[in-house]
C-alpha cells in the first residue's frame, strides 16, 4: 500500500517543482535584468540612435558637398563673400539698402 502513496508524493513533488520553475522563468521575463519591458526599451533606443546616425550622415554630406564647392567654385566663394561678408573688389562701392 505504500506503492501508491510514494508515487503520489512523487507526483505532487515533481508537479510543485515545475510549476516553481514556470513562476521563476515568467518573473524573469517580466521583472528580470533582460525583461520583455527592457527589450522593448533598448529597441526603441536603438532606433533612436539610428535615425540620429542617418541625420548626422546626412549632415556630413552636406558639409562635403559646401567643402568641395569652397574648393572649386570660384563664382560661389565670390557670392558668398558678398552677400555673407559684405566684402567687394578694389575699387567696387557697397550700397546697403536697409528697410
């Protein structure tokens, strides 16, 4: 008669250990280091930090193609001398028309 009781008890043992083991694994997904809640945060940072990556490509490109034309557009660095910097060519008069 003990036959039965020992597996009973073996059963009940066995099913408390797996259910311990189901409750310890869902509060690690919830509450744990690398929490569902973490992921979701560290994706959302990731794609933060890519769009700002895409910006700043963006931006650097822009100061290539401003650099190349410093470099090889005479008829753009002279505009931007006069309009930017208010200069002129010898013997040239500046008229500045205010509103």
């Amino acid at each position: 008669m003990e036959q039965p009781d020992v597996k009973k008890r073996f059963f009940w043992i066995i099913l408390f250990a797996i259910v311990v083991t189901i409750a310890i694994v869902v509060s690690q997904l919830m509450f744990g280091k690398n929490s569902l809640k973490q992921q979701q945060k560290v994706k959302h940072d990731i794609a933060m930090y890519e769009a700002q990556i895409d910006s700043l490509k963006h931006a650097i490109d822009s100061c290539n193609v401003e650099i190349e034309r410093l470099k090889n557009d005479s008829l753009y660095k002279e505009d931007l001398l006069r309009t930017r910097y208010g200069m002129s060519r010898k013997g040239e008069r500046v008229f500045q028309m205010v509103k």
